[in-house]
C-alpha cells in the first residue's frame, strides 16, 4: 500500500466526517555503539536545556539525535582532571555497561554544599582514556521527570548516558544475548507509574541466534544503602511468580496465551524491589514446575542449556532457568526460584553455584504458582555468598543471623576416608568433598560422626509396627504435589481454557499429564495420608536428631553431598513415572529445616559429546535445624572469607572459560 493511498484514504475519510485517531507511543530504540547493542527507553531518566547533543561536532557518533556521554558527579571542590581519569577508568574496571565510546562528551556535575563550586578550570577537550572528550561541567538542572521508577531528586548519577539534541538524557542499558535460552521474557521498567513498580517485555532484542536481548542497566548507576542494601543487584525470576504488568507462563505456553497480564506483583518479588533489586527478566520454569528431563520432557518450551562441561548437560529443574542463567552469565547477579522438593538444590548443584531451600513458611507466596504449599519455599541462585546472604535477609524479614556456630557436625552417606572408589569421577569427587570437611572440622574446632537416619528411625520409631522410612515416605512426595497441583492449578486451568475455547483441553507436558494422573486415582483420603507421613517424620526429627539452640540456634549442623551428576540432555528414556521415592535430599521437605548447596570445585570425566576430558560441579549440602536459615548463611560467609570457599565464576567451568558454541563478549 502506497504512502499516497494512506494519505488519500485520511483525507478522505475527515471529509466524510469521520474521526481518524491513532496511538503512537515510543518503546525505546536499539542502537550500536562500537559494535556493542544498547537498548534505550522511549522515558528519558532526566532533561536539562543547557546540557545537548553536539551533532554539528562529530556525526558518526550520533544516531537519530542521541548521542553517548558519561556524566561524573563529585562533592569535592579539588575534584580535577587528573582526578577525573581516575574516576573514568574506574569506571571502564568496573562496570560492563561503560565503553570508551561513552567519551564524545564527558559531563562533570557538582554536587557539593550549595555556595561552593570546582575550583578546578576544566578545557573544552581533554584526553581520557587515549579518546578526546569535549568536557562540560555543571552546575546544570535537572528537573524530577514522571517515570518508572522514580529517579531520586538531584542530578543523575554518574555512568552511561545517551543525550538528545533537545536535553533529554536516556540510561544505557547494554543488550546481552540469551545463548543458554534461560529466559522467557526479558523485562523492561514499564513507562507509566504503578504504585510498587511495574515491567513490559523488552521490546528489544539482539541479532542473531542468540535472541532475545537481555538489557542490563550500568551498574555504576547504583549505590547500595541501608533502605536499598540490593541496590544495582540485577535479578532474574522465574516464571512461576507474578509480576505487575506481565503475563506468567508456569512453563506453558496456553496458559501465557490465556491468562492477562498481573497487576500486583509477588510479595516475594516486592520485597526485592523495594529493597533496590534490578530485574531484567523472567526465567524458564519446567512446566508448572514438575520436575522435567531435557530434552524429552520439555515440549511447549525448549529446556535451558547447563554450560558447564560438554554443554549438553542436564540443568536440572524446576528452576532451570535460574541455575543455567547464573552459570552462563557474569552480567546477571541473583535469580529467584523455588524449591518444593529440590527444584533450587538440583539446578544449583549441577551448574556449581549456590542455592538455597529455606526453611518452610518464610515468607507468604501470594502471587506465586502453588506445586504443594505443604514444601513449597521461594530461594535463591547466585555466584556470590555475600549477594546470598544479602538477599535472604531482604526475602526473609526477621531472620536472625549467629556468629557462633555448633559444635555437632554430622555428615549423612558421606564417603568414607581412605576409600577409593574405582570409579575415577567418584573418586576425584569424594577427594573434593572429604577434604572440604577437613576444613569444616578445623573452622569449628570439632570433628564430624556419621549420622545413619535410617537405623536411627527403625530403633526409635514412634511406633514399633510402623515401616522403614523409605517405604513410610514412597509416596508421601508424588500424593502431596499431584493432590494439590491437580486442585490448585490444573482444575481452574483447565476450566478457564475451555470457557474460552469451545470446550477443547489445553496441551500438557508428558510430566505433569502423568502425575495427575496419579493423583487422579488416589481417594482425597490419601493427602490426609501423606501430610500426616510428613507430620510424623518431622516431628520425629525434632524429637530425636536436632533441636534448637539459644546460642547457635541449631545444636548439630548436617552435611551431605550429591556426588557428580552425569546426565546428557541427548539421551531417550523410558516413560515418565511419578517421583516415588525417598532420600537424603529429601530429609529438608519433610522436616522443613533450610539446605544449602555450596559449590566447592569440579571432577573430571570423559564426555560423550565432545569426546574430551570435561569437568562437572562438585558440592555438598548444609543443613540445620528449622529456622536456623542465619546460621548457614553467616557459616559461609565466615569460610568464604576464610578461603575455604569460593566464588564460582560463569562459564564452561566454575573457574569460568568459554561456553561452547558462546561467541567472544557474549
């Protein structure tokens, strides 16, 4: 259709009477700047009519009237420019949002007491950075904006900035590439204020395979305080939790199509928002949540890649997003997932990061997909314990924190010293664990007994005719989630799609079609069954294994380890059966007590894909008594200061490296 025909057709149509009315909305704009994507807002963060772009001064670095600048604040009146290369170079060390290309002008604002200026004369032009800057400074006003989120008053904060030719001045937010396909909706602050915050997909990708774009806001934009001790803390979310302004998938795509977008946002989300979190998207769950294999099990969407070893990889779920997220990528810092009966440790575990269940009933998880909330718990991924630690006592307002610690260590299946097994990824794994526990034993001046739970429950039984625990529990698991699941979440689903679809049932995964029906052909009698079951073992545990302490809370601190996890994502399997069972790692969903994943380093083992010697996470599991959640995360902070952990790094390897198939600054 011709643009004369249009205009022809609008004319025609006013002198017909008619009204021609369109809604025409800026929702941002993608450029390149030195090869380098960055999305910016269609909201300007702040405008000032003295401070604009140059184009007359250099052409080529100004696209569609915008162009890159930095902005540098200062309270001190000696700030000079030797001071000011120090500042910037700073800047190019620490953040990954900042580029050289950001020096076309270089805007210096003051921000001392009011009477004082910069004593210092700053040229029109200097060298920084081997680039010339033509240099601007303050003071200039900045007047308050109506935007989301509100910006504080007050000039910007220093960092990355894209300026139009009228004044307006735009945050930079440098697009990265989705190459382990964790996300399912980048997110982007919404343009128009809602009370608590609001988000829109990113309307914003990158070229390539790799999309979509993940847009990330510069760090140097933030500054941590006591009200915002998350502040800058770019977070991911996994798509069971509502946020306001977006549409929750849980994993299927009907139930994305179905449903409008929130308009409150998860209690747990709110928190870290209000406490200065910067969320950049909504990570992939298994559908609703149940634990699903890659690659046969995933069909609405494609399970997220483990970037560790080989790269083809389990991820584990549910929150597989998350784990793949975090060990892909060093621009992303925490992800929020869940945990019902291992959907945090798992992931956690096979991307070698940490990774936390807490303890039962927390915090409220309105807002928030139920699996069962009789072992539902929200937790969190990360590379960084001290970003851990931070970000539970935002999520769970209260939690006491210890500095003293127990002296009872007991560890459960652990291998045995001086054993080597025959298998050189076991053995390697083993040699890993013990010699952590070494250490453990040395931090706590103490020394660890085995703990056998099992023996232990059939001499202490509340009831002698009562079975062993690995028959009293087989079925307490798959009862509870599929009872609940199939009442809380398939039943009005399911009724809702087809009100709307002339009584036609929407598409499920293989996984979750199974575990209904298992659920469907049990009596409502059998979750009085398994919530009693857990009741029972529960109080058992407390009753026989761990109490609490005054003074270090839990009086025994438990250690287990789920080995080396070799399981490719290219493999078919049998048939998806419910999840009976009962073991070690699910000692923390009955007893409601925390367990946390600590990576501790990576055994080697000969990979079918690559045909290679690749390397694989190693780590173990802390556990303590309910509530003493503090009491794990103040443990490792003290041993990561100590030297006894560390930081895994993202990459192929937890001592970083590339991801296979991951092209260079991806």
């Amino acid at each position: 259709m011709s643009p004369s025909f249009l205009l022809f057709s609008a004319i025609s149509a006013v002198l017909l009477g008619l009204t021609v009315a369109w809604d025409l909305a800026s929702e941002g704009s993608v450029v390149t700047l030195n090869g380098i994507p960055y999305y910016i807002p269609g909201t300007p963060y702040a405008s000032t009519s003295s401070f604009k772009a140059q184009t007359s001064r250099n052409t080529t670095t100004v696209l569609g009237g915008l162009e890159p600048v930095t902005v540098v604040t200062t309270s001190s009146v000696t700030f000079n420019l030797v001071d000011l290369q120090n500042t910037v170079k700073g800047f190019e060390e620490s953040d990954d949002v900042w580029q050289a290309g950001f020096l076309s002008t270089v805007f210096i604002e003051f921000t001392g007491p009011a009477g004082l200026h910069l004593n210092a004369v700053f040229p029109n032009f200097a060298t920084i950075l081997g680039k010339v800057a033509r240099i601007v400074s303050g003071p200039l006003k900045f007047p308050q904006l109506t935007r989301v989120p509100p910006r504080l008053p007050g000039p910007p904060p220093h960092g990355p900035y894209f300026v139009s030719r009228t004044g307006d001045l735009y945050q930079a937010y440098r697009l990265f590439g989705d190459i382990s396909g964790a996300f399912t909706q980048p997110l982007a602050p919404a343009a128009v204020a809602v009370e608590g915050g609001s988000y829109v997909p990113l309307p914003a990708t990158v070229p390539g395979i790799d999309s979509p774009g993940v847009a990330v806001p510069s760090r140097l934009y933030y500054t941590k305080t006591a009200e915002k001790p998350l502040a800058g803390i770019r977070t991911a979310i996994k798509d069971i939790y509502d946020i306001a302004g977006v549409r929750t998938s849980d994993g299927n795509r009907a139930y994305y199509g179905l449903y409008p977008p929130k308009t409150k946002t998860a209690l747990t989300v709110q928190r870290l928002i209000d406490a200065g979190a910067v969320l950049v998207g909504k990570i992939k769950t298994s559908q609703f949540a149940n634990g699903e294999i890659a690659t046969e099990d995933w069909v609405d969407y494609h399970a997220p890649f483990n970037p560790r070893g080989d790269g083809y990889q389990d991820p584990s779920s549910s929150s597989s997003g998350a784990g793949s997220a975090i060990a892909s990528y060093p621009w992303l810092d925490l992800a929020l997932g869940s945990d019902t009966g291992g959907s945090i440790r798992g992931p956690s575990q096979v991307s070698g990061v940490y990774g936390n269940r807490p303890s039962h009933g927390l915090v409220s998880l309105t807002g928030v997909m139920p699996l069962a909330p009789q072992l539902d718990t929200p937790g969190f991924l990360t590379r960084d314990p001290i970003i851990w630690a931070a970000a539970a006592k935002v999520l769970y307002a209260g939690l006491p924190f210890y500095k003293k610690y127990p002296k009872k260590l007991q560890t459960i299946s652990f291998p045995t010293p001086g054993v080597v097994s025959t298998d050189p990824v076991k053995a390697e794994s083993d040699a890993i664990v013990l010699s952590f526990l070494a250490k453990l034993e040395g931090f706590l001046s103490t020394k660890a007994t085995a703990l056998n739970y099992t023996a232990l429950w059939d001499k202490t039984k509340p009831d002698p005719d009562l079975p062993s625990l690995a028959v009293l529990l087989n079925r307490t698991y798959p009862t509870l989630i599929s009872k609940e699941e199939t009442k809380n979440v398939r039943d009005p689903f399911f009724a809702d799609y087809a009100a709307v679809h002339d009584g036609r049932r929407p598409f499920i995964d293989p996984v979750p079609l199974v575990r209904w029906a298992f659920g469907d052909s049990l009596p409502a009698s059998e979750l009085d069954v398994a919530v009693a079951n857990k009741t029972l073992f529960k109080n058992w545990w407390e009753t026989h294994i761990v109490s609490n302490d005054s003074v270090t809370c839990s009086d025994t601190l438990f250690v287990y380890t789920s080995g080396v996890n070799i399981l490719y994502r290219n493999q078919y399997r049998p048939a998806p059966v419910p999840p009976f069972g009962f073991g070690d790692d699910q000692i923390s969903i009955y007893a409601e007590v925390p367990d946390m994943v600590v990576p501790l380093g990576e055994a080697a083992y000969q990979s079918n894909v690559t045909l290679h010697s690749e390397v694989l996470p190693v780590s173990v599991d802390l556990l303590a008594a309910k509530g003493c959640d503090g009491l794990i995360f103040q443990l490792v902070e003290d041993l990561y200061a100590a030297g006894i952990l560390s930081k895994p790094d993202a990459g192929g390897t937890t001592k970083g490296g590339e991801i296979l198939l991951r092209r260079d600054g991806i």
